[in-house]
C-alpha cells in the first residue's frame, strides 16, 4: 500500500489495513498528496521492488527533483 502523509486516508487507518492482509507492505512517503502525478518514477520502483520481493531500501537521492 502507497499512501502520502498528506492523503485523506490516516497512517493509523493504512497500518490497521496492511496488518489484516498476509505480507502486504506500507509506505508512507513525506509531503505526497498525489503520489502518481508527483513521483511516478518513486511509486514504480516501490512498486517493482514490490513484486520483485525485495526489501525497499532506495537511495532517495535517484528520486529527488
């Protein structure tokens, strides 16, 4: 699940959703409202590595701009 801190879902809701669901993964990614508009190339590579299985741990200066 991809969320920003400014989206009308809360954290709180987001957390409670993703621990129902068997290995679903949150990110909540700072002063995103419109995530897909504003960062698609972040919300592809979070999706990716996803599917891909991997731990997210980017290097969030690739994603700056």
């Amino acid at each position: 699940m991809l969320q920003g801190d400014r989206g009308e879902v809360t954290v709180e809701h987001s957390l409670a959703v993703v621990a129902a669901l068997p290995e679903a993964r949150l990110a909540v990614l700072p002063g995103m409202h419109t995530l897909l508009l504003e960062r698609p190339e972040l919300v592809n590579w979070l999706i990716l590595s996803f599917l891909r299985g991997a731990d997210p741990a980017p290097d969030w200066n690739a994603f700056t701009g």
